[in-house]
C-alpha cells in the first residue's frame, strides 16, 4: 500500500505542477490545457485515495 500512497502524492505533486504551469501560461490554450492536466490528475489521487480508504486495493508484492 506504501506504493499506492506514493503514487496518490506524486499525483498530488504533477496536479500542483500543471497548476503553476497554468498560471504562468501566456495563452490561454496553454493556461485551459494545463488547468485540465491539474483537474485530472487531482481526479485520479481521489480515485486512488477512496481505493485505498475502502481497503478494495490490494497490495502488490514484488
């Protein structure tokens, strides 16, 4: 499950990268785009996060 929490932050972390690429944009294609990369990565954390809250996830062992 280590993993899986991992994965939730790194998504966290790109979601806030894309944001501050969203803010410094000089168009406002890039500006929507990189809002939308932001919106769907925050989408996927909560997907995981719920997964791993609900105990439905299981863990990988490798």
């Amino acid at each position: 499950m280590k993993d899986a929490r991992e994965w939730a932050e790194k998504l966290r972390k790109k979601a806030e990268e894309c944001r501050m690429i969203s803010r410094l944009a000089t168009n406002q294609a890039k500006r929507d785009t990189f809002a939308r990369l932001a919106e769907g990565h925050d989408r996927q954390a909560d997907d995981l996060e719920a997964l791993l809250a609900s105990g439905n996830l299981q863990d990988v062992q490798r």
